[in-house]
C-alpha cells in the first residue's frame, strides 16, 4: 500500500509540474523572454532573461526547463523508482 501511494503522489506531482514547466516555456520561448530563479530571498524584484540583450543566459534557463520537463515526463510516464530496502 505504501509503495502504491508514493506511484501516485509521484505521478500526480510530476504532471502538474510538466504542464507549469511547458507553460513557462512555451511562454518564454513566445515572448523571447524568461524569468530565472533568483537565489537571494531579500531580493524579491522579477529577474528576467531576454534574448536579445541577454541571450546565453536566455538559452540557459531555456535548456534547464527542457531537462527539467524531460525528467517530469519520465517520472509521470515511469513512476517513482524505490530500491528495494
């Protein structure tokens, strides 16, 4: 029972986060502009990646969603792999 709870919670969390991840980057890659994670908590101001003034840093926050879309995908698709313990 347990190991099934975690397949679905696993599942569940991993579509909702393919489908924020693709929405953020169709829209990034639409409106040639992206927001990045910005580390600094005391900072709350909105950092974005243009592609023309900034475009490797664009491009970068671009690949990390699509590794980071690729992988909800396999999760959604897959499962939450345990190893026996």
């Amino acid at each position: 029972m347990r190991f099934f709870l975690y397949e679905i919670v696993a599942r569940i969390v991993a579509i909702y986060l393919c489908f924020d991840c693709s929405r953020k980057l169709w829209r990034g890659l639409v409106e040639r502009k992206i927001a990045y994670f910005n580390d600094n908590f005391l900072d709350w101001s909105n950092w974005v990646a243009d592609r023309d003034a900034t475009p490797v840093r664009y491009w970068i926050q671009i690949g990390i969603r699509i590794m980071i879309l690729v992988a909800c995908l396999f999760v959604a698709i897959f499962g939450w792999w345990r190893p026996n313990t």
